[in-house]
C-alpha cells in the first residue's frame, strides 16, 4: 500500500516540476492531482511567491521563482536527514 503524501512533498513536487514553465494541466498530471485540488495548490504557491503565472497568448503557465529555490533545498535537506534518502518524484 502507498503512503499519502504530505502537503509539503506535494508542494515539493510541484516546485521541482515547474523549474520550467509548466501548463496546469501537465502539473496534475504529472504529480497526480486532481483538477480542484491541483489548483488550490497552484494558488496556495502562487500566493506565498513560490510560483509565478506566465502567460503566453491564450496559454498560462507556472514557473518555480527564485524564493521556491529556498524551499526546494531546506525540503530537501530535512526530508533526507529524516529517511537517509532524497524524496521520490517520478520526473
């Protein structure tokens, strides 16, 4: 059986992700969310200055910004000095 993933892996997840501009669509996907929950994440992202909405014509994305830099890596540091591993993310 599969452990649930913490809110802050998902976060984890999607900053990761979006170091390149990303479509909504290919962040739920791609960390398998669904649409209602993926953008409460998005916003919640967004909204803190992790994520930045780029739109390009009738297209919108989601880039990592540099203050995501800083979650990504102290995620990263505490999750690898609890379990002895990085986290897994299936990119």
């Amino acid at each position: 059986m599969a452990e649930r993933r913490t809110p802050y892996e998902i976060y984890w997840e999607i900053l990761v992700f979006c170091r390149t501009p990303r479509s909504i669509t290919s962040i739920i996907n791609r960390c398998d969310l669904n649409s209602k929950t993926g953008q409460e994440y998005l916003e919640f992202l967004s909204g803190k200055g992790y994520l930045s909405r780029v739109q390009d014509g009738d297209r919108a994305s989601y880039v990592s910004t540099e203050k995501a830099a800083e979650y990504i890596e102290t995620f990263t540091r505490l999750y690898q000095s609890l379990f002895d591993t990085i986290p897994g993310f299936k990119i």
